[in-house]
C-alpha cells in the first residue's frame, strides 16, 4: 500500500476511535471486537425471544 495510504488509513482510523471512545485502540483486533461488541448490544434488544412451537399430536383411534 502506498505510504500515503497507509497514513490516511491510520488517521481515519485515530478520528473513528475517538468517535466511541477516548484511548487507542492497542490493535485492529481489539479496534474490531469492542465495535462488534457494541453492535451487538445495540441490537439484542431489537430480537424477539424464540418462541417454542407446540407440537400437536393427533390421536386415532
């Protein structure tokens, strides 16, 4: 990648990080599971709870 890429790449990554939070990320790793993490707390809420068919049993006689 282009040096100047690679640094347009590492300041929006800086502005992206401050968005959620105020220390740097140590790593891309660490960058991915904490914004993973929030998505999934935005939208647990928004899943409704299985719910369980009842099984219907026909009887013959």
């Amino acid at each position: 990648m282009p040096p100047d890429l690679v640094k347009a790449h590492q300041t929006l990554d800086k502005a992206v990080d401050l968005c959620y939070r105020p220390q740097v990320f140590i790593n891309e790793l660490n960058r991915i599971e904490f914004l993973f993490g929030l998505y999934e707390s935005l939208n647990t809420p928004l899943l409704k709870p299985e719910q369980k068919k009842m099984k219907v049993v026909s009887q013959t006689s």
